[in-house]
C-alpha cells in the first residue's frame, strides 16, 4: 500500500474493517444459530447458518477474484473459497441429522 496516496489507504484500510465486521458479525450469529435452536433440533436454524455465510463469502470471493484477474494482486481468494464450500457441506451434511429425542 506504499504506492497509494493517504486518502487512498485510509479507504482501503475502512473497507477492510468493514469487511472484517461483517465477518466477526456472521461467525457470531452463525454459533448463536448453532447452539441454541441448532441443538433443540430447529428446521430453520439450517438455512439461518447457511444464508450467512453465503451472504459474505460470495461477494468477498468475487471481489478477490476480481483483484487477482484484473491486476498484478495476489489476495487471498483461497480463504473465501473454502469458507463457502464449508458453508455448503455444513448444510448438505445436515441435511439427514436426526431431530434430538425430547421425550423423557
């Protein structure tokens, strides 16, 4: 970022901690989700974990993809990839999870 002018990085630097809010806002909401109407067997709680993380891995992929193709960059593409793809198997694999006997 040396060769960027100061209210350019200033730019830069606000979009990547808004970024990162979005993520640490996700992953919170996302382990809320999980532990609580996850675990007490709640249909939607899977969608409500998914759609998350779908929300902010999708555009953070496109937008790292696009850094790599349109310029001599390398941002790390890898880390959204496998973020979304997680969020994906997550959900499919959850998919035959056995609702948990509340009878007692």
């Amino acid at each position: 970022m040396g060769d960027l002018g100061p209210s350019h990085r200033i730019l830069i630097h606000a979009l990547m901690k808004a970024a990162g809010a979005g993520f640490l806002g996700s992953a919170v909401a996302g382990a809320f989700v999980l532990f609580v109407p996850f675990r007490a067997g709640a249909g939607w709680a899977r969608w409500a974990i998914l759609i998350p993380g779908l929300i902010v891995g999708i555009p953070t992929l496109y937008a790292s993809l696009t850094v790599k193709w349109g310029t001599p960059a390398s941002p790390p593409w890898i880390a959204p990839l496998v973020g979304v793809i997680l969020a994906a198997a997550g959900f499919l694999l959850s998919s035959g999870r056995a609702k948990p006997d509340t009878r007692r």
